[in-house]
C-alpha cells in the first residue's frame, strides 16, 4: 500500500542527472511509485537482508544526513547531481515536467516532491523560476581529445550509429541494471546446472532449496524517457565521464571511447525529435534571480552545489528524531517534501533510527555490515555474488557474452563472485581494479570492469580484506625460500595450467583464459597456496582442476614430488616469468610456422599494418599477388607479390607488432584519403577527412570480398581482384541514388618511382579537369569528377 509520509531529508533536485540509463522498450506512460533503491528493492523486500541493514541503507541513498547529521560515516549521502552544466546538458521542458512532478516525470526517483506544499496558484511560476535558473547553469565542457589511433570527429556526439549504441548497451555492462531491449538477440548459452535444476522446481521446492533469490527476476533501475531528458552532447558527456555528473559514483566509467559514447547516446536517444532541440530564448536575469533566490530558499544546494553560497538551514540531528511524534518525515500529516515512500520503506528506516543509540556488534560483524553496506550503495551485486547475496540476475546471463561467443562456463563469461575476495586480492592490486588504472585481464568477456569512484577505491579493499580476516603473511611465510626453484616451476607449467592459461599474451592454440603474468602481484601468497592444493574449497564451481589430488603430486620427478616446494616453484616461476623462458609446451606451438597460404581461394585476414594501420584488412591470392586495405580511410594501403602473412602474432599474441608482408616486391601507397569533397580546384591534397565510414565487405562465389563504405552520404562498392598475368584491377562503383555529387578523387599515377608501379585510369565518367597538386612534397595527379547513380571508376595498378 502507498503512503505518503514526511520525508527525513530536504533533499532537492534529485536525480536531475540521473546515473540510470533509458531502455528503448521502456512503457510510454510512466507511473509514479516510491524511491527505486536497488538494493532494497532486490533483496530488503524479499528478507535477503535485515530491516536495520535495509533502512541505513535508505537513509544514504536518500541523502537524509544531507540535513540530519550524524557522525556515522556509513550514512554519508549519496546527494544529488552537480548542476553546473545542467544548461548544457538538460532539455528545459523535462526540467519543468520533472521538477512539478518527480516521480511522475522519472519513475523510482529518490528526488522529493519539494514543491508538494506551495500554493497551487504560484506553483507554475515557481518551478517556470527554477527550470529558468537550472537551464543557466551553462559551465563549459572539457576539450575531449584524441590520439593519433584513435581520432576524436568534429563534434562526435552527433556522429552516434544506433546500431552499433544497440550492440554496446547490451554487452559493456549497461544491461547488469538497466531493462534489455526486446530488439536485440543475445546468444544463447547453456545454462548451468543449477539454472537448469531451478527451470525444473516450483516455487515452493525453490525455497525449501534455499534457491529463491536465484530463481526471482531482478528488477531493473527505473528512469525517465532520455530522449526528452537529455541534449545528444550532455548525454555523450555523461556516458563518457559519469562522476563528473554525479560525484557520489553510482554510475560508474565504462571506460567508453568518444565514438562508443556517441554510438550509446544515439541509441540511446532513437526517439529524440531534432527538431526540439531548438536553443532556448534569452535568459530573463530576473527570471533566473528569481529561480535562484527558490533554490536558496528550498535548500536545494543541501545536495546540490551549483557555486551558489547558502546558509546551511538547522535540522535536529539523526540521532535525535523521533519517528513516533505526529509531525514527523514518517507521519500521515501535512509535510513540507514527499518522497512517496512505501510502508516497507518506511518500517526500514524506522528500524534504522531506532539502532542509531545502540552499541555496536563485535568488530567482526561492524567490519562486515560496513562492507554489505558499500556493495548495497554502488550495486556491486549486480554483478557479483558474495556470501549468496547477489550476482547476475539468471535471466540476465544471455547477455553476458564472451568474444566469439567461445563457451568458457559460467565462470569465463560472468564477472567473478567476491566471497572470499578480500582473502584473495591483494590491496594495491584490488585498488587499481577500481580505478581501471590497466587492470583488465579478462579479454575474453565483452563486460567491462567499470570505474568507480576514487573514494571507493579507498574504502572497499580494506573494508573487504578485514571482513574475510585476509592474512598480511609474506611469500617468505607462505612458501619459505625460493631459491633456485622457478625452473622447476616452469615444468610444472606444463602439467595442465597450460591448457587454460597465457603466458606474457603467447598461449596454446584456442586458450583464451587469463594471462598468469602478474598473478603475484595480484593474489595474496596463502590465498595462492590453497587454491593450487584445493581449488574447488576455495572458489566454488570453478573450472580450475587439482594437480594434487588427496594432497599428492602427479610430478614426483620434480623436487622429488614435494607438495608444498612444488607450489613454491609454480609461484617462484610466475614471480619471475617475464625473465624466465616460456614453458616447454607453448615455446613448441609458438616456434610452428602459421604462415597462411592461399591455395584454392583467397585468404583475408584483418589485422595490423604498418601502413594500413589498426584496420588493416589484408587478401591473399592463389594468383601470388597480395593486397592491405586501410578500413579507416578506404584506401589500397600496400600491394605485394609471393608468400602472404605469418597470422601467429594476429591470432596468440596480445599486443603484437604490426603484420609484415612475407613476399617481396612490396609496394607501400601513401596514406592519404582518395576522394575529397571541394568546390575549388585544389592545389594541396588534404592528408584526412571527416565523413568516411566503413560497413564491410561481402564475398562473392569465389571468396574475393568487395569493400562497402561511404563517404559524403554516397555510397561506394570497391574490388580489388588480379589481373590476368600481372597486378591488380580496381573498380570502384558508385551505388547510391543521385542526381550528382561533386568529388575530389586522387588518381595516384607516379606514387613510388622505384617501384616501378604504374597507376592508370579508365574512362572516368563526369570528369571535369585533371591536373597536379602537391601530396606533401611530391606531385600527383588529382581528377575531379561529378559521380552519378551507378558511375564507376576503373584503376590498374601494375609493378
């Protein structure tokens, strides 16, 4: 039943950057419903977890200490967003919606009705004030820059692919707590034993089992309509740096390259009207020192601080309130904000309050509840599962996908449980984890470990290392002396780690499990010791077998079958892998030759370049002639004759230099774009230009791929076969519908003189001049031509 009570705190404005994120399948008519706090609302509401804990959790998430102090660090508030862009970043009309009816205009928000008390005659004037002050919070945005491999477009947020936003939605992480649209197909993967038995039980049989937090479906965080909240720029913004937005670090980093934030954003806003995105009239000034004098008088800068300077209002401390007085945040009387809270919500924080005068339980249990209480606040259960609470809900799991789709388990595809983790992970390590500071080492998954707030980074290790009692024993306690012991190490490397494990990024083929270099400096010593001797005690339903069944070694040739120096070894080597060899096993596979050679059709591979850099697709021939393709600028980057490519480093080495040509008479084309949009006659060829996108290539009978790109909103269909008894012919076919489009075309005829490649054209259709400009400090021939429907360029090019 719905209840509308007082709230505790004058929080204000809540949820205005909201860290959710839309879903295209979300209902057209929101409804209004109390505070969506995950946590709560996933286990408080189900028993999971004890009223006291649920209602400390409330009291942060709801930012009550924003107002009621208290000196309980774990009740610190979560607060609202920072407003200094909100101009930038905001659509006005979703302000005005959002501050004259929070829950109505975003579903589950924690922002209180603030304005539920004034008179409705001035209502509109009052939130028309705000929104006019809100929407001239206009503080610049940060310069987003790019590097050489990875350039940032002229503004990049409007340059979003829906398609691909789809396909990051759902596989970086995003779907761990928002809704999953309809529109995409996750690859189904089987389910695990215990998936399978739960499909099998009724709901009785599942809670006599224990199994009903496993079998319930998680519900997701609730938000507003993005398309009428968000600008395509502030929501890019946001996606690509959360905590700038919103400093309490709910919405973590995805770690999102501009372009990823610009293809998220336009899926994200798919229903987004330009044409409302019309800029705002001037700013009234007092209008807006009328809206700002209301957000004063409201407290909003209680939890928000858009530089305004306010007095901060007197309120009873925590500690002091009683819940059972008439006029009270928990009364049925008038109040001054309405947070729409539930009486499940508010028995929770009733409870809460009356716990605050007690004394504390044992150190042991305040270490845990501290920890619980920082898992609830950033939704680590979404992902994980620690002590039987939490992980990634079972009707979630499709879209937790690993690259290629290879079926490592539950265990190589879902991000790993925190039971035990604090016994487990060394601090500096589990730190940098957090702060994403190079710690991924899970290639394989397409979720991203995402990057939290540095606070946490700070406070979780420790919180998590004293609940499970970790031990600060040193290698030296643990193993004793290491000498002369890691080459024995590196024999027992081939006993089975192996089969699932890198080495410095050189594997077995098909091993795609973790690297194991660094592994001492990410796992505590007698963490290491246990899991080697017993792997299924300390992580369970792991895949990781034992090599020392019932305590014995299955290697008595080595240390003369010593358990204890034999783990001692395996860690001695793993501590010095980077200077020792290569176990035995991988040494063989990696010196075999994985020369590809073309035989009866052609062979493509991508991989990278020297010249065709990072998006090099390269094609061999039976023919003896080999060409790269530059998918970021649509050129012919370099031609070759004989032997094709070692794909060795493109398929086991992770970081490997670039692929070189194995053949000979190669041939290296400058790395310019070939067309060009200009109306004048060019004198310098210009080295880059925005507006190319590559979309593939399909393969004919024969296995030859034609490229498919676009440049101009013209669409182009380029093949690149041999030529009968020497080099190659090129066609480049116009297939998009025009009346007719202007290019710039460079046709390289004198680009290597030593090479001796000659480059001719055909009849060019449209052709208007030909003549010189300058590539840098050479001359070349550049042809302008106007390119109709079905117009195609033909290009030989023999050397």
């Amino acid at each position: 039943m719905m209840r509308t009570v007082q709230p505790i705190v004058a929080v204000l404005v809540m949820g205005i950057l909201s860290t959710s994120l839309e879903v295209a399948c979300q209902a057209a008519e929101p409804h209004a419903g109390p505070p969506f706090v995950a946590g709560f609302e996933r286990f408080s509401r189900h028993g999971d977890i004890d009223p006291v804990t649920s209602g400390r959790l409330l009291l942060s998430e709801l930012s009550c200490v924003a107002c009621h102090a208290s000196s309980d660090k774990m009740l610190e508030p979560k607060g609202g967003p920072n407003l200094e862009r909100a101009g930038l970043v905001l659509r006005r009309k979703w302000i005005v919606q959002f501050l004259a009816d929070p829950q109505r205009a975003k579903p589950g928000t924690t922002m209180p009705n603030v304005l539920s008390t004034v008179d409705a005659s001035e209502k509109n004037a009052v939130v028309d004030a705000l929104a006019t002050y809100i929407v001239s919070l206009e503080k610049p945005f940060w310069e987003v820059r790019g590097s050489g491999a990875l350039p940032v477009l002229h503004e990049f947020w409007n340059q979003g692919n829906v398609d691909r936003g789809l396909e990051l939605y759902h596989q970086v992480g995003c779907v761990a707590c928002h809704e999953p649209s309809p529109d995409y197909k996750a690859v189904v993967s089987s389910d695990s034993p215990v998936d399978k038995l739960i499909d099998e039980l009724d709901a009785e049989e599942l809670e006599e089992m224990g199994l009903g937090a496993a079998a319930r479906r998680v519900d997701s965080i609730p938000h507003s309509e993005l398309s009428q909240k968000y600008t395509p720029q502030g929501l890019a913004m946001f996606l690509l740096d959360p905590h700038a937005f919103r400093t309490s670090g709910r919405m973590p980093s995805f770690k999102l390259q501009p372009s990823e934030a610009a293809d998220l954003s336009a899926y994200l806003l798919a229903k987004q009207d330009p044409a409302e995105l019309t800029s705002a009239s001037p700013y009234d000034i007092d209008r807006i020192q009328t809206g700002r004098d209301w957000f004063v008088k409201l407290n909003c800068a209680q939890c928000h601080d858009p530089n305004v300077k306010a007095a901060r209002p007197s309120f009873k401390p925590l500690a002091e309130l009683d819940a059972t007085v008439k006029r009270s945040c928990l009364s049925d009387s008038d109040q001054p904000l309405d947070f729409s809270l539930d009486d499940a919500q508010a028995t929770a924080i009733v409870a809460a309050l009356s716990e605050l005068n007690t004394s504390a339980d044992s150190n042991a249990t305040l270490q845990h509840s501290t920890l619980q209480h920082s898992l609830l606040q950033m939704n680590c259960f979404a992902c994980h599962e620690r002590d039987g609470l939490g992980g990634v809900g079972r009707h979630r799991k499709p879209y937790f996908e690993t690259v290629g789709s290879v079926d490592l388990g539950d265990e190589g595809r879902l991000p790993p449980p925190l039971t035990g983790a604090g016994r487990k992970l060394q601090p500096a390590w589990f730190k940098k984890v957090l702060r994403g500071d190079k710690a991924d080492i899970r290639p394989h998954m397409h979720i991203r470990m995402p990057v939290f707030h540095p606070s946490l980074a700070e406070t979780v290790p420790a919180q998590m290392a004293a609940a499970d009692h970790a031990s600060n024993a040193s290698e030296r306690d643990v193993f004793g002396s290491l000498d002369d012991l890691s080459s024995a190490g590196r024999t027992m490397m081939d006993v089975g780690c192996v089969q699932c494990h890198e080495f410095r990024g050189f594997a077995l083929p098909g091993v795609v499990g973790v690297d194991l270099k660094g592994v001492t400096n990410r796992v505590r010593p007698e963490w290491f010791h246990s899991f080697i001797l017993d792997p299924g005690s300390v992580k369970a339903r792991t895949r990781m077998p034992t090599f020392f069944p019932d305590g014995k070694s299955q290697l008595s040739t080595e240390i003369y079958g010593d358990v204890d120096h034999q783990v001692a070894a395996i860690w001695s080597y793993l501590k010095q892998i980077d200077k020792e060899p290569l176990p035995e096993k991988v040494l063989e596979a990696n010196s075999k030759s994985y020369e590809l050679k073309p035989t009866n059709r052609p062979i493509i591979l991508r991989t990278f370049m020297p010249e065709a850099g990072t998006h090099a697709i390269a094609v061999g021939f039976p023919d003896g002639v080999n060409f790269a393709f530059d998918a970021e600028k649509m050129r012919l980057a370099s031609i070759w004759r004989g032997r094709f490519l070692d794909a060795q480093g493109t398929w086991f080495v992770r970081s490997a230099p670039p692929s070189l040509p194995l053949g000979e008479d190669l041939v290296q084309l400058p790395a310019i774009v070939p067309f060009f949009s200009s109306k004048d006659e060019l004198e310098t060829w210009p080295t880059h230009a925005d507006g190319y996108r590559f979309k593939g290539y399909r393969l004919d009978a024969s296995g030859i791929p034609t490229f498919l790109y676009s440049f101009a909103d013209i669409d182009f269909e380029d093949r690149i076969v041999p030529a009968i008894g020497n080099g190659f012919d090129r066609s480049i076919k116009v297939v998009s519908k025009l009346n007719s489009s202007k290019l710039s075309w460079l046709a390289l005829q004198e680009v290597a003189p030593k090479s001796n490649l000659k480059v001719s054209v055909g009849p060019v259709p449209g052709l208007e001049f030909r003549k010189i400009v300058l590539l840098g400090d050479k001359k070349v021939i550049a042809t302008r031509v106007t390119l109709h429907s079905h117009a195609q360029l033909e290009i030989t090019y023999r050397w």
